[in-house]
C-alpha cells in the first residue's frame, strides 16, 4: 500500500491537485486506506471530493460472467498547503 501512497504523493508534488484512486474487488480496502493515510500522516488541506461505488460485469478465466465491486474516491489538494513529512 505504501507504493500507492508513494505515487500519489510524488503526483501531488509534481502539480496535480485533484486524483482519483479506483479500485475493485479486495483491493477497495487498500484504495481506502491510501487515502487515510494522505489525509492523516501527510497532507493538510487534503480532502475527499467524491466517492461512487458501483460494479462492472467481467469475464472471468474460465468465460463465466462475474460481477465485481468498484469505488473511485477523487481527492483534492489545495494548493497552497505543503507537505507535511
């Protein structure tokens, strides 16, 4: 989890104010706990814009349709705050 927390962060410095994070099946705790952590331990001003949830119908290996659960959480930077290391 800490890679996701790593690229959103370098995203972020680069210019980026707003991102969204997707994420399907059982890895949403993961999308969740990535923005916890931006939120928590190193950005002020971060907060969460939006979050949809929804499922997609894919086909899984053996052709049989299965649907999945999805969340997309938009997170947005002001951009006048730094960073908090």
């Amino acid at each position: 989890m800490l890679s996701y927390v790593v690229a959103c962060i370098t995203l972020f410095n680069s210019g980026k104010s707003e991102l969204m994070i997707r994420a399907r099946g059982r890895s949403i705790p993961k999308a969740v706990d990535t923005v916890e952590m931006l939120k928590h331990s190193f950005f002020k001003g971060l907060f969460v814009k939006s979050v949809e949830i929804g499922s997609e119908d894919i086909r899984s290996y053996n052709g049989q349709e299965i649907s999945i659960s999805i969340i997309e959480i938009i997170i947005v930077k002001e951009t006048n705050m730094e960073t908090e290391t």
